[in-house]
C-alpha cells in the first residue's frame, strides 16, 4: 500500500463522515433539539449577574 492508496482511503472516509452529519443535521429527529437550542437566548431569565432579559 503506497501513500496514494492511504490518502484516497482518508478521503473517502472523511467525505462519508462529512455526508452522516449532514444527514444527522437535517433529519426530522434532530428538528426539535434544534429549535429549541435556537430558542435558547430569548428564553433565558434575569440572573444575579443582571444580565438577560430586560422587563
């Protein structure tokens, strides 16, 4: 196995990893993790630091 089998090997893998986490990243299951993450800086409280949310 010469260094030109090695790189071809680390780049296939590194493309299928690449396409598993677009896929992770857009399927349905991981919609509403997301959405609410998206959520978080506009649900935070006021804390002793007094920093947040102005009322």
């Amino acid at each position: 196995m010469d260094i030109n089998t090695l790189r071809s090997i680390v780049t296939v893998v590194a493309f299928t990893v690449f396409i598993a986490i677009v896929l992770w990243a857009y399927s349905d299951r991981s919609k509403a993790a997301f959405d609410r993450a998206a959520r978080l800086p506009f649900d935070e409280e006021d804390d002793e630091t007094g920093y947040g949310e102005r009322k």
